[in-house]
C-alpha cells in the first residue's frame, strides 16, 4: 500500500470518528432535552399538588421576607441555582416536605447568604497571620457556608425517615383492619389520613399528598410513587406496591398485610439485638475506665498500704 492509500484510509476514519462523535453529540442532546421536559413536566405537576404554596408565591410580595423570597425564585432555574439547589438537596428538600418554590428559594438564600457572609466574618473575627491564614479562613468559610444548611435539612430528614420507619407497623395494621370491615384501597387511605393524622405524623402527610394526587386525576401507581420513593425505605416501596396491586386485581389482602407486619416486626427486634449487642462492647470500655481503678484500690489498696508500711519500716531500721 502506498502513501495515497494510507492518507485515505486514515481520512475515512477520521471522518467515521467524527460521525460516531456528531451522532453521539445528538444522542447526548436529546436526551438531556427529554430530561429537562420531564422535570418540567414533573416540576408544574408537583406546583398543582400544593395550591396554597404556589398561591403564596405567585401572590405579590408584601413583606421584605416575601421579597427575598421571591427574588430568590428567580434564581432557581439559572445555572447558579441549579448548582446551589442540586438534585440530592432537592431530594432532601423533599423528604422535608418542603420541596416546593418557597423552601427551595430558602435553602438557596441560606446557601448564598452564608457563603458569602461567614468568610467577611472570619476576616473581621479571626487574626490574620498572611495570606496562608487568609486562604484557609476564606476555604474553610466557603465549605461551612455552603454545607451548613445542607447539613440542617439532612438531620431534620433524616429524623423523618426514622419516624416513617416506627410509623409503618402501625399503618400495616391499620390498613389490614380497616381492610377486614369491607373498606376499599381509597376509603382505608382516607380514614387512616383523616382520623389517624396525629399519630401518623410523617406518613399520613405523604398519604394526604398521594389522595391529592388521586383526586387531581391520577392513577394509584402515579400518586403512590413519591410515597414509595421519598425516604428510601423498601418496606414502604413493598406497601405501596402491594396496595397498587390490589386497586389493579383485588382480593384479599389481610394476610399478606399480616405477614408483612410480622416480618417487619422480627425485623426490628433483630435490628434491636444487633444495637444491644454494639452497645455492650462499647460499654466495656467505659467499665474499664471508669470501674476498674476503683475495683483496684478497694481489692487490693489494703495490701499495697501494707506493703508501703513494711518497706518504709526496713527503710528505718536500715
């Protein structure tokens, strides 16, 4: 093969790795644009399922906390919003139940605030040293600013997931005995929502959340996603599967409810066990400090004060 033939086969696979990479290109693009729909789709959606909160936003802004609210709104769709307010924030957001304009705008204002705010603050509080000392307050300043109300809503959600978990034996065995005096799937759903909201403080607000849903025109599968989904717990993934499936087939569901209860239960004792046991090595170092000193001085500090006194007696006598 000459150099003629080499030149054109290296150009034919240029040209092919350009087509492979303008195809690949497209491919990338389209599917970020179906993506973007979807979560607009999803977005005004979610705006229709809580009308008093989309109503305060839309409302003109009276006070100047309504203000910064609303000028924060702005910024949720911009490319710095969308880095400030992420997908993971907004999925803790969500598991606040407070993922909507009004709380995403104030965990924006928070984030931007603080990180601006607490490196001017360690500048004026903190003694400056050079410019070694100016970078690491101005680091260190940034990193608390911008994780600080991230760490906030993660502890007050993960405090709801703990909740969500204790709350669902109870809402097991009130769906199962509900279910067992004749009510439907809906009907159950909305006595538990109705007449059992104060003990069922996290859960009944995301049953409330999918019977609105329901209503608006949904089927079950599409309102129970955000309940089987928020906390990621796969016991409330299984419930709302189970539920679906009974709205879609029937039948009985008292003892499959019944077995789920129970194996959640075992679950839980086992899951007690296994903190039982955790706690008991941790303990025994804090016996050791703390009890062995003092079992020492009273077993054997009568034979070390004898042996104190009978050495410093031949000491004497010497």
């Amino acid at each position: 093969m000459n150099s003629t033939q080499y030149t054109l086969i290296i150009l034919a696979v240029l040209l092919l790795a350009a087509a492979l990479l303008l195809m690949g290109g497209a491919l990338l693009g389209r599917a970020w644009r179906l993506k973007r729909n979807l979560a607009t789709i999803d977005e005004k959606i979610a705006s229709h399922d809580r009308p008093a909160a989309s109503a305060n936003i839309s409302a003109k802004p009276t006070s100047w906390r309504d203000r910064l609210v609303a000028v924060s709104a702005g910024w949720l769709d911009t490319p710095v919003g969308r880095q400030l307010v992420a997908e993971e924030d907004r999925h803790l957001l969500d598991q606040c139940n407070v993922n909507d304009m009004r709380g995403k705008s104030l965990f924006f204002l928070a984030r931007a605030v603080l990180t601006v705010c607490l490196p001017l603050l360690g500048f004026f509080l903190i003694p400056r040293g050079g410019w070694l000392s100016l970078l690491l307050i101005l680091f260190f300043g940034v990193a608390l600013g911008h994780m600080l109300p991230k760490w906030i809503v993660r502890s007050v959600a993960l405090k709801r997931q703990r909740l969500a978990a204790e709350e669902l034996p109870l809402l097991i065995d009130l769906l199962r005995l509900l279910q067992g005096v004749g009510l439907s799937v809906d009907q159950s759903l909305h006595v538990i929502e109705n007449e059992f909201g104060n003990v069922l403080t996290v859960l009944g607000e995301e049953l409330s959340i999918a019977s609105r849903q329901y209503s608006t025109g949904r089927s079950r599968e599409q309102s129970m996603r955000r309940f089987s989904t928020v906390f990621d717990n796969e016991d409330l993934h299984a419930v709302s599967r189970l539920l679906v499936q009974v709205e879609h087939h029937g039948g009985a569901v008292q003892e499959p409810l019944k077995q789920f209860s129970e194996r959640i239960r075992e679950q839980r004792k086992l899951d007690m066990r296994e903190k039982i046991g955790k706690l008991t090595v941790k303990m025994t170092g804090v016996m050791v400090m703390t009890l062995l000193p003092g079992l020492l001085v009273i077993t054997g500090g009568v034979g070390f004060l004898a042996v104190i006194r009978a050495l410093s007696r031949m000491g004497a006598n010497t």
